[in-house]
C-alpha cells in the first residue's frame, strides 16, 4: 500500500473514530435522560423507577461495549496497527457483546414488563424524546457497523489498486 493511500485510510479511520465516539455520547446522554427522568419521579416511587431503569438498560451496557470496539478498531487502523488482526479483535468483540446484550435483555424482559410499576408509569419500557430505547441503540450500532463496512470497502478497493500496480510494473521488468 502506498504512503498517500495509507495516509488517507488511516485519516478515515480517525473520523471513524470520532463518529463513533459521538454515537457513544448519544448512547450515554439517552441512558443519563431515562435516569434523571427517576430523579423526578415521587419520593416513594424513586427507588422502584430506578431499579426498573436499570434492569432495563443493563443490555444497553453491551450495546455501548460495542461500540467501544468498534471505536479501538478504528483507533488501532488511524494509529497504523494491522488492518486485518485489528477488524477480528472488533468483529469478534462486536459478535460477544451483541450475543450477551441479547440474552441479557430476553432474560431480563420478562422481570422489567411484569414488575409492579409505580403509578403513571404504564409499561416497563423506557423512552426518550418518544423513542424507544431498544430501537435507538440497534440504530446506533448500525451505523458504526456501516462506518467499519465502509473502512473495509476503502481499503479492499485500496488492495485492489495495490495489485494493478505491481502487476504494472511487474510488466516493465
């Protein structure tokens, strides 16, 4: 791989990088709302709220581990580690973290929906800004498995160029 396309892969990882670093912050601000939301709730209630909250989002901290791994994959890359011992750690991170956040919130379902719920609180379920919570961090993941598809595709193209290359120049000598 040449200087210039190293150069530029490793630019895209670093604005990958801060992209998903902005994902986590929308991911933390969403859990620091439903929390605070608690804080409101009557003196009685609070603890039980809480607790709900909690139980709740719990999943959500594997969701957020995600997206941390998929951040140091993107850090390793702009940093000049191997492409492709730094996409395995990040996929194999990425495939866990999902597998445990999912058992988590199917063991854990069932308790938050039929927890005795204080009044005006109708289901289990949290929302913020009228958006489901569970929703919002599929969307976010999302997006940082599209940011590292992308990372990939940039640098399959940049391989490809590569070998073209040298097949050229191999044909001079």
């Amino acid at each position: 791989m040449d200087s210039e396309t190293e150069l530029q892969l490793r630019r895209q990882s670093r604005m990958f990088a801060n992209a998903t670093t902005v994902l986590m912050l929308i991911l933390c601000f969403g859990i620091a709302v439903c929390f605070s939301t608690a804080l409101m709730a009557p003196a009685g209630d609070v603890h039980q709220i809480t607790l709900l909250h909690a139980l709740y989002w719990f999943p959500s901290l594997f969701y957020l581990w995600v997206l941390v791994a998929i951040r140091r994959t993107f850090v390793d890359i702009a940093a000049g580690a191997m492409f492709g011992p730094s996409i395995e750690r990040g996929l194999r991170h990425l495939g866990w973290c999902m597998v445990a956040g999912g058992t988590a919130g199917t063991l854990l379902a069932p308790w938050v929906r039929s927890a005795p719920l204080p009044a005006g609180v109708v289901d289990g379920r949290t929302q913020i800004f009228g958006i489901d919570d569970a929703d919002l961090v599929i969307a976010l993941i999302g997006l940082a498995v599209l940011l590292l598809a992308r990372l990939i595709s940039l640098a399959g193209r940049t391989a490809e160029r590569s070998a073209a290359l040298e097949a050229e120049l191999k044909g001079f000598v």
